[in-house]
C-alpha cells in the first residue's frame, strides 16, 4: 500500500510541478490526475498496484469530513452566534455563482453558433 500512496503523490507532484513551472490556470492535482489516466492507458498493470488503495480511500471517504465536523463543534459558540449569516453567505455566494456561470455558459454558447449556419 505504501508504493501505492506514493505513486499517487508522485503523479500529484508532477502536476504541482508543471502548473508551477509553466504558470497554467488550472490547479496542479486536476493535471496530475490527467497524467496519472494517461499513465494508466499506457501502463495497464499500474491499475493493480493501486486498486487497493484507492478501494480502501473510496470505502473511508467520511473520514475526511472529520475535521470539518470538529471544526464546527469546537468553535460552535462562534456558529450559534453568526450561524445565520454564515448560512446565509453560502446560500447567496452559490446562486451567485451558478448564475455567473449559466451567463457566461450562455454568452459562450451564443458565440460558438453564430459562426454555425442553420438550414
């Protein structure tokens, strides 16, 4: 399980690297996730060395909720006193964001098919 772990890092760490190193826009795990499949299609049996692993991660994905948990048990006076807002917050910064984002969606959409003719 060990060599497992670390061929996971490793495949983060090339993706930390090269978004650091070519300065991309998009966050280095995604591109380490991207190298990791494209050394899976290319190195089939690297899915034996690491099925383990990511069964046993997959099967105990709750834990990583923890914290977030005791976070808010630990500092629950500090929710009880700006629980609403912080509630609040969320709700709005959400819709905010699912509707910049429709908008933006729309305005790309639009562009793509003014260059389409339609019969």
């Amino acid at each position: 399980m060990i060599l497992a772990l670390l061929i996971l890092i490793f495949f983060q760490l090339m993706g930390e690297g090269t978004v650091r190193l070519l300065n991309l826009f998009i966050p280095g795990p995604v591109l380490g996730m991207v190298y990791f499949f494209i050394a899976l299609l290319l190195f089939p049996q690297l899915k034996e060395k690491v099925e383990s692993l990511s069964r046993f991660m997959n099967k105990h994905l709750a834990l990583f909720f923890v914290p977030a948990g005791v976070g808010i048990i630990e500092y629950f006076d500090l929710f009880t006193k700006f629980g609403v807002a912080m509630v609040l917050t969320l709700v709005i910064s959400t819709t905010i964001t699912l509707a910049v984002t429709a908008w933006f969606f729309n305005i790309l959409l639009h562009g793509k098919n003014k260059g389409q003719t339609h019969d």
